[in-house]
C-alpha cells in the first residue's frame, strides 16, 4: 500500500515537471517569435525609415549676432534699452553727446562758404586779367605808333645832318649849326631805341596777361561755383561732418533681443569698441554636430526636422540643411589636438551642420541663442 503511494506521488511530480516544462517551452517559443516580430520590424523600419535618416541629440541654436559700435568717441548721454528687451529696426538704442560734432558741422559750413567766395573770386579775377590783355594790345598799338614817329623823326635827323655836313665846306653852315643836327640826329636814334623798348616791353606784359588769364580760367572753366573741386570737397568735409552728427544717435541695425549691454551713462564710449549686441531672433538657425560616419549622404539642402527642449516633442520645427562647417570643432579649437606620438585613443569626430528653419514656426514658437535640441535629417530628400 506504501508502494503504491509512493509511485502515485512520483507520477504526481512528474505531470508537474513536465508541465512546468510545456510551459517553459511556451514561453521562450513566445519570446522567440516576439524577438523574430521585432527584428522584422526593425528591419523593416530600418529599410523603410532608418537608413534614410541621421539624428543626433548634440545640436544647439545659434544666430549672426549683430554688434553694435559706435562710429565716433563721445560721452554717453542717454541709454534706452537694457538686455533682455527687445528692439525694432532703427530704434534708438543710445545717445551721444553732439557738442564736439554740432562744432565740426559749423567749421564744415564755414569752410564751404569760403570755398564758394574763392571760386566766385577766381572767376572775377579771370574776367579782370581777359581786360587787362585788351588794355596790353592797346599799349603795344601805341608802343607801334611811337616807333613810327622816332623812326620818322631819325630819319628827318638824319637827312638834315647830310644836308649840313654837304654845306659845312662852302662856309654855308655855321659849326654851331652843324653840332645842333648831329645832337637831333642822336636823340632820334635815343628815342628810336625807346620805342622799340616800350613794344617789346608791351609785348611781354600782354604775353604775361595771357598766362595770368590762361592759369585763372583754368580754375574755372568748365565749372560752377557747385561743380569747383574746392567747394565739392569743402561739401565732402560737411557731409562727414554731418555724418558724425547723426551717428551721436546710435540706433538698431536690426530687429531682436537686447544682450550683452556693456554701455551706462556718463560712460565715454570710443569708435568701433562694442557696446551692446542685438540677437535676430527671428533669424536664429541650429547648429547640429553630427558623428562623421552618420554625413556620408548627408548634402546641402535635405529636409530636417527639428524639436527643442523647451518646447518637447509638442512642437516641431522644419527646416533645411544649409552648409557643413569646413573643420570639425577639434580642429577649430584655440589648441587643436595633436597625436603625432603615436600612443591615442581613436575618438569619432563631430562636424557641425548648420539647419536653417522655418521663419513662420520660429515666429509661433521663439527660441533662444544656446538652447539644446534635437536633429533629424532625411536623407531621401534633395
């Protein structure tokens, strides 16, 4: 009876094992088909999906910064805006003190006024010097008129003289007589020499009117008292200066967010040294750096998308890939690595990737310079 006990309680143990066995069976044929269903369908995915797309988690946004400097030194009089405000194009950001450049707009206006006075000046001078080579041809038709009558008394001398000396040997001509024409016979010639002296001492004074008016109408003609190279650049100093005055009032270059403000008042600012920036937030792009072995097919203009973490998968951004950097960051560090002993650890590299987004889903959603996000680029897209 024991026995029989005892093998009912075996058998029992038995049935036990091998359902437990049945069961174990189950199981792993279960989990074996439900690893094989979801290696299809990664497979699947991967053929469909995932070999057409890169992403990375290492991605960043970024944005051109525009820096704001003064084009003059002066002292700081106004400050309108603090960081973290945002600007429109062309609002006044800060004010300079206009003293010093309200007094180089009246040197400037001054000097303009002479310049016109020269000109104005010169152009009289050139009519003035055309008169006095009329009034130096009227002095070398005199001067002709002159030798005419010297040249008409030496030869009245001259004859009156032979006429003499032909009787002085007849007793005819007294010696007194004789010496009076041979002293009018000199001062004829005397006179003759005089006046072939005052026509070319004519002629040089018009031929040096001539080149006094030729010099004057040479700052003059073909000009108005506009068009003179003295007054234009007499103009040019104004407009600097005027330049300078107007760049006492500093304004935004662009639309965007105040950062970085660096200026107070009373503060003396000095030409071209930074003083505020404006971030263009409406301009801001992602900086994704991607593994090098995931750009093998990745090219300029593929469709992305993108999610930031400030937002979370609620909000998705679409954009386009708009360049690769030309160096990986390690490359662009201030001390680049350098393995040239041999002895390193190969470390896959990053390559930053620059996506642009839509300008109508950042206006929904802003973001901000330096916030993190994540990239996903597709890969069939051109």
């Amino acid at each position: 009876m024991a026995d029989d006990t005892a093998d009912g309680a075996e058998q029992h143990v038995d049935a036990n094992r091998a359902m437990q066995a049945a069961k174990r069976r189950l199981w792993l044929t279960r989990l074996a088909m439900v690893i094989a269903a979801a290696a299809v369908i990664y497979l699947a995915w991967y053929l469909l999906f995932g070999r057409n797309h890169v992403s990375t988690d290492n991605a960043y946004v970024s944005a051109e910064l525009a820096q704001v400097t003064p084009q003059i030194s002066a002292k700081v009089l106004e400050v309108r805006v603090k960081d973290t405000q945002h600007v429109s194009r062309s609002e006044v950001l800060v004010v300079l003190d206009p003293s010093a450049a309200r007094i180089a707009v009246a040197e400037a206006n001054a000097q303009l006024a002479e310049a016109r006075r020269r000109f104005r000046q010169s152009v009289a001078n050139t009519g003035s010097l055309s008169a006095r080579i009329a009034s130096r041809s009227a002095e070398i038709a005199s001067a002709q008129a002159q030798l005419g009558a010297a040249q008409a008394e030496f030869e009245k001398a001259r004859i009156d003289l032979r006429r003499r000396e032909a009787l002085a040997g007849s007793g005819a001509v007294s010696g007194e007589e004789l010496t009076s024409a041979r002293r009018a016979l000199a001062n004829a010639q005397a006179a003759l020499v005089t006046a072939r002296s005052g026509i070319a001492l004519a002629q040089a004074n018009r031929t040096s009117a001539q080149g006094d008016f030729a010099a004057s109408q040479a700052l003059t003609q073909g000009s108005t008292v506009e068009t003179d190279p003295g007054v234009m650049a007499a103009k040019a100093r104004l407009d600097d200066a005027q330049l300078d005055l107007d760049n006492t009032v500093i304004r935004a270059p662009i639309g965007g967010v105040v950062v970085k403000r660096m200026v107070q008042i009373g503060q003396r600012v000095e030409m071209g040294k930074p003083i505020l920036a404006i971030v263009p937030l409406d301009k801001v792009y992602i900086d994704a750096n991607f593994k090098e072995s995931q750009l093998r097919r990745v090219k300029v203009g593929m469709p992305a998308t993108v999610t930031a973490d400030i937002y979370g998968s609620s909000v998705t951004y679409h954009g386009k890939v708009a360049g690769l950097s030309g160096g990986t960051g390690a490359s662009m560090s201030l001390i680049p690595a350098q393995n040239a002993t041999g002895n390193w650890i190969k470390v896959v590299q990053r390559l930053p990737v620059r996506i642009e987004l839509d300008p109508k889903e950042l206006a929904d959603h802003p973001l901000r310079v330096g916030l993190s996000a994540e990239v996903e680029i597709d890969l069939s897209g051109d």
